[in-house]
C-alpha cells in the first residue's frame, strides 16, 4: 500500500540501493488508485541527502514535493485523473489521460520507456478492465543531470488531502 485512507498524509517507500539513471532504461508497475479518492501518488528518482528517509509534502505535494535532486512521474486522482512529469519539485498541471480514467478503481498498468539518447520519457497506461490506453511521451533534460547523479533511489511517494484515499 503506497497511501492509506488517511487525511492528510504522505508516505515513501524507496528501493534499498541506488539504480543508475544515465542509460535507458523501462519500468512497468500496476496502480490502483480509489474511486473518489483524493490526491495521487508519484514514481520518484532521487539523491536527497536524507537517502532512504527522504518523504515530501501531503496532500498536493504526492509525497514528492520537497524532496531535493529529484524527478518524477506523477499519477492523480484528485481533482480529476491525470498524470505529470515533475522535474523540479514544482507540481505541473496534470495532462488528462483520456479513456483511462486513473480514479476508476480498476488497476492500471504503467509502463515507461526511458531513452537517454533524446532524454525522451515514453508514458503508457492501460487500464487492464477495460483495455483503454493512453500514450504521451516528455522530452526533458538527462535524468542525470536533473538527479545531480549518474545513479538515485527509485521509489514510491503518495500524498492524500482532506478525503484521504487508498492507493497502490
């Protein structure tokens, strides 16, 4: 469980050893987020110096804003369902996903493509009830340069406001 049906939390949950970031790499997970649900949570590479304890803000900060040195990709149901790409700290405004409704209580499969070579981020989502999908891609600087870092902590964050939710 990456957020609880608490108001008003954050939460982080880090792989335990750094991962490189300067080559292209793919990551796939599943989201469930809940129907009516508040906020969202983040996929977050990082070099905080707080390393593995490194936790932002609640509500809208997904658990990611305040985190230093970081990058990461954001899934929102709050407010309406879409997605981000974050880079620095700042939260942008969420990109509606379609079809796929992120706040729909079904599972969602992710799926992101990194290319190092264009600094291009490749964005998937499928939610596996329905079969809809939603593509989009981001150019940004290298995930290197953004981390201050040749490796990061990979790793969940999620944030709730006043509703709270449940979100995996």
């Amino acid at each position: 469980v990456t957020t609880q049906s608490k108001p008003n939390s954050a939460t982080a949950l880090w792989y335990g050893t750094p991962l490189p970031v300067a080559s292209s790499f793919q990551v796939d997970f599943t989201y469930t987020g809940q129907a009516g649900g508040d906020q969202g949570l983040a996929l977050v590479f990082q070099n905080d110096p707080s390393g593995l304890t490194a936790l932002g803000s609640a509500g809208t900060g997904y658990g990611y804003a305040g985190i230093q040195n970081r990058g990461g990709l954001l899934l929102g149901i709050g407010g309406g369902s879409g997605t981000a790409l974050a880079t620095d700290g700042v939260i942008p405004p969420m990109l509606p996903t379609g079809s796929v409704n992120l706040a729909s209580g079904h599972p969602i499969a992710v799926s992101l493509v990194y290319n190092v070579q264009q600094n291009l981020l490749v964005q998937t989502l499928t939610d596996t009830v329905t079969n809809q999908t939603f593509t989009t891609s981001y150019t940004q600087s290298s995930l290197a340069d953004v981390l201050l870092g040749q490796s990061a902590y990979v790793g969940f964050t999620g944030g709730t406001a006043t509703n709270g939710s449940t979100q995996t």
